[in-house]
C-alpha cells in the first residue's frame, strides 16, 4: 500500500452543464417550422404532394430537435436509446408500408 502523498489523484470529472439558450434556439426553430406549415397551408399554392411532403420533412425536423434538445439523447450514453428509438422507427414504417400495399 502506497502512502497517501505518493498515490495519484483521480481527476475530477467536469459536468457540462447546458445553456438555456440551447433550448430557447430550439425551441425558436420548431415556431418557425410550424409557422413555415401553417403559411404553406394557408397560401394553397402548392400542389397537395408538394405540401404534404414539405410538411412532412418539417415534422422530421421537429422531431429531431425535440429529441435532441429536449429529451437529451445528444448526450453521452444514450447511444442504446437512439439504437431502440432507430429501430423503432424501422419497424413503424416497415409496418405502415405493409398496412398500405395490403
């Protein structure tokens, strides 16, 4: 056994801590892609598939972010949570495409 003064300390670990205007800047973000929506709807300039895709890859976006920003996962650690979330995910459209082709 090594004397006090002759073992090493271990070195502290340093907590990041997050900034609110992280969750001000995302949540500024997922207003505009809503308002983004509700103008492209409320304009009808755009064909019916046109609209529905742009609402939908803004969806996307939202989703990430509220993932992201406000359920953590960009932290570490939450590598097996975003593997079950991804797979999830698989199985959802897997399952919607075969609902549709029935």
């Amino acid at each position: 056994m090594q004397p006090d003064w002759v073992r090493q300390r271990e070195p502290e670990k340093r907590v990041k801590r997050e900034s609110p205007w992280k969750h001000v800047f995302s949540f500024v973000w997922m207003i505009l892609f809503t308002a983004i929506a509700f103008w492209i709807v409320g304009e009808n300039k755009l064909s019916l598939e046109q609209t529905f895709w742009i609402i939908l890859i803004l969806a996307i976006l939202q989703v990430i972010l509220q993932l992201f920003t406000f359920m953590h996962l960009a932290q570490r650690g939450y590598g097996i949570v975003i593997l079950f979330f991804a797979l999830g995910l698989l199985i959802a459209v897997i399952s919607a495409v075969g609902i549709i082709l029935m």
